[in-house]
C-alpha cells in the first residue's frame, strides 16, 4: 500500500508543503542555497545603495542616475555577456562577474567611502556650481559624487544580471517544466528567507550597539556599517561560487538529474547581430519585456516619492539603513506566506490566475499610497484627531505597506510565474533572449519613470516629488492596467509552446 493510501491527509500535507521527491534533492538543495545567497546580497546592496546615495546627496537624482548610468550600463553588459557566452562555459561567466562586482563593492567600502574627500568635487565647489546652475544641478551632483554614482549603478545591476539572469538561467536549464511547478516556488521560500536574515542583520548593524564596533577600528558609523555589511557580501559571494561549481560539476553531470549536455548551457552558434535579429522578431519575448519593464516601472514611480518622504523622516545614512532594515525583514515574511500561497495557486489552478496576482497588488496599494500623498491634507483634515501621527510619518508608513506587499508578491510569486515562461523555448531564446529581457527589461522601465522625473526636475528645477505626485499617479495606474493586459496575451502565447 502506498503512502497515498495508507496516509492521505499527510500526503496531501505534503504536497502542500513539500513536494520534493528524496531522489530530486541532490539538485534541488544546491540550487535553494545558490538562490539565497544571490538573494542575501541583493538585499544588502540595496539597503546600502539607497541609504548611501539618498541620504549622501538627495532622492531626486536616483531617477538621473537610473537613466543616464544604470541603464545604458545594462545595455553594455547585455553586449558583453552575449560574447561571453560564445567563449566561455556558464560557470566561467559566473566567476569572473562574481570577481569584477565583489571586487568594486570591496574598494568601494574599504578605500573610496573611508576617503571619500580625495576622489569627489569640494563640497562647497560642488555646491556653488549647483546653484549657478539650477538647470543642471543634478547633472553637477552625478560628476560631483562619482563613486556614490557607480556604487549604486553596479548594486542597481546585482538583482537583474545574477538572480533574474544567472540564477534563473541556470535553474530553467536544468529544471523541467513538471518540475518547475513544483521546485520554483520553494526555491523562492527558501532563497527569499535571507531577505528576514538581512533585515535582522542590517538592523543590528545600524545600531549604536553593534558587535562590529569591537572587530573595525573606524569610528565613523555609516563607514562602519558599509564595511561590514559589505563584507558579508564578500563571503555570500564566495558561498555562491561553490554552490555553481557543485551544480555544474556533480548535478549537471549526472543523467539522471540533468538530460542534456552541460556544453548546451554556454554554447551557442549564433552571432551577435544575428542573436538580437532573432530576439527581436519574437513575439513572446516582446510581451516579456512589456511585463518586465512594467513591474520597474510602477514600483519606481512609487519608491522615488516614498523613498523622498523617508529622507525626510531619516535624513541620515544609519538611520535610513535602519528603516530600511525594518521593511526589509517584514517584506521577507510576506514573502514566506505569499510563496506558499502562490504554490498551490500556480498547483491547484492555472498559471495566469498567479501571474496576475502582483500587478493587482501593485496597482491597489500603489494608488492609496498616491491617494495619500495627493490629498494629504484633505484627508487629514478630515480625519482630524483619530490619526495620530504626522503627515511624514504616516506617508512614510503607508508606503512601507505598499512596498512590503508589492516587493511580497514579486519575489514570491511573479519572478516564478515568469521564469516558468523560458523553458518552452529554445536555447537561443533561453539564454540570450533572457539576457535580453531580464537585465534590459527592468532597467527600461526604471530609465522610462527616470526619465520623465529628470526631464520634470530638469525644466523646474524647483519641483519635488510632492509637487508632481498627482501626475505620477496618473501614469502608474496606466502602467499597471498594461502589465495586466500583457499578462493575458503572454498566457496563451506558452498555452500553444506547452501543449
């Protein structure tokens, strides 16, 4: 008698919660671990960027450094890593980024921000040459601050080029479509629990009491902070690198846990211009970007008047990382439930019904929080003597909610309902397609709200994030209905690949 049989209510536990077979272990372990340290590093990266950038010059230039530095950074990476992967086997690639980014972070922390007086503009130079010139003032800011600028473009790049990318490459490589369903929403609960490690961590670190200051000599608390936390992302990386070279050496060399040849993952004939003609001409791909870049999109058009509104409230470095902390913890516990939810959503119905679970969420909890900020006063006027908070604060505290419940319902569910979508195609699309979409995609969506922000502050150079909102808001729903609509037409588009 089987275990079904014998013991259906556990079974049936089981498939809830854990519907991995002993067998599949070997190659889902190793991946979990790979996923979390990904994970781990991108959430102290972003803690650190934003903290460092927002609080060292202001929330306003984020959107010029998105534009003008991230994004056409991406687009040379795509470039560069379409020629890599025609010289070059998947780990190779994987180490020698892994190197170039930890090794920037590394100097960043313990050699530019200790000094950071030698390498910028005099302050009251750089501040004369603002003034001067108010039309360009945030262009002055990007040259005046250098490594601030390329310590956040190459933290902005970590997420798109090693988790969307690397990480998810691998993964839909060696992973089938029956076992997706099944491993890709527990690679998310298990990667995604270093988003709680981090935010303990973090917040640990941004306290007076850390157990830091006994092991760093600096007295400095934001340099301190920064050198430890980056040091953690040092060893996380190092972890990362073991975790590939276990997969590609023992699980992809196994025939029972990888089908094809290993060669297939990094391999492909094809050349550049012919690559991109290729890409180009498919339609499934083009719905990706539009779902893609509109996640990055919304989100921004949310986070720049947010995170202005938490500048305000935590002007310093430690005190913004501390914040910063706290959301990012409680965002990784929602992931935890979120992830369990959508498992047995993407199980027990069908793959669109989970899709379109983040834009809804989005799209509700970004316009209240926009609601909020455009008819503040109207609302508190109205509500006069049972709010009691200030206007900063609850600002402040509603956009914490709306982010933690959209940030929730990306890593848990729409990153997994996305990857599901590249393992129908071929190795062409899988790789360099994905290069495409995942480190482009994002960063056109974040450069198309950059770009509208920096084109605004650029002609007023006397707007802020409160003054234009109410515009902000208008074009966020917009954003948001396209992603849904673009998630319907891209769900029967792999409905004709799968069947």
């Amino acid at each position: 008698m089987s275990l079904s049989e014998s013991h259906p209510f556990q079974s049936k536990l089981r498939n809830i919660f854990w519907p991995i077979r002993r067998a599949e272990l070997a190659k889902f372990v190793p991946m979990a671990g790979l996923m979390f340290c990904v994970l781990f590093n991108q959430n102290v990266l972003r803690i650190l960027k934003d903290s460092i950038l927002i609080s060292e010059i202001s929330a306003e230039v984020t959107s010029f450094t998105k534009v003008y530095c991230v994004t056409p950074a991406a687009a040379i990476f795509v470039i560069i890593y379409a020629k890599m992967i025609n010289h070059m086997t998947f780990d190779r690639i994987f180490y020698h980024l892994v190197a170039f980014f930890t090794g920037f972070y590394v100097i960043f922390a313990f050699v530019l921000y200790p000094n950071i007086d030698s390498f910028h503009m005099d302050r009251e130079k750089l501040d004369f040459l603002m003034t001067a010139h108010p039309h360009f003032k945030w262009y002055i800011a990007i040259l005046g601050n250098w490594t601030y600028i390329a310590f956040y473009t190459l933290c902005e790049l970590w997420p798109n080029i090693f988790y969307i990318l690397l990480f998810w490459q691998l993964a839909n490589e060696i992973t089938t479509t029956n076992e997706a369903k099944r491993f890709y929403n527990l690679f998310s609960l298990f990667g995604n629990s270093s988003v709680i490690f981090v935010g303990l961590l973090m917040m640990h670190l941004s306290s007076e009491e850390s157990i830091a200051r006994t092991f760093f000599t600096t007295s400095d608390s934001k340099i301190l902070l920064t050198q430890v936390a980056t040091s953690f992302v040092a060893i996380s990386a190092v972890f990362s690198c073991l975790f590939v070279r276990y997969i590609t050496k023992r699980v992809m060399t196994n025939p029972v846990l990888y089908l094809r040849s290993p060669e297939e993952l990094s391999k492909n004939k094809m050349g550049l211009i012919d690559s991109f003609k290729y890409i180009a001409r498919s339609k499934y791909l083009w719905l990706l970007l539009i779902a893609s870049a509109s996640f990055g999109l919304s989100m921004n058009l949310v986070e720049a008047v947010w995170k202005a509104k938490i500048k305000e409230l935590y002007p310093s470095v430690t005190e913004y990382a501390a914040f910063s902390s706290i959301y990012i913890l409680w965002t990784g516990v929602v992931i935890m439930i979120l992830t369990i939810v959508g498992s047995n959503v993407m199980r027990r119905r069908n793959w669109f019904t989970a899709a379109v679970i983040s834009p809804l969420i989005i799209l509700v909890t970004g316009t209240m929080f926009f609601v909020l900020v455009v008819f503040e006063d109207a609302i508190l006027t109205l509500y006069e003597g049972i709010i009691l908070t200030t206007p900063l604060a609850l600002a402040v505290f509603v956009g914490a909610v709306q982010n933690i419940l959209a940030k929730g319902s990306k890593y848990s569910i729409w990153d997994t309902s996305r990857e599901m979508l590249y393992i129908p195609l071929d190795g062409e699309l899988r790789t360099k397609g994905k290069a495409a979409v995942d480190v482009i995609s994002p960063k056109i969506g974040k450069s198309a709200s950059g770009l509208v922000q920096s084109v605004i502050f650029t002609i007023l150079p006397t707007a802020t994030y409160n003054s234009i909102s109410s515009s902000l808001m208008m074009i966020f729903i917009v954003v948001c209905l396209l992603w849904i609509y673009s998630v319907r037409k891209i769900y029967f588009e792999y409905l004709k690949l799968i069947n």
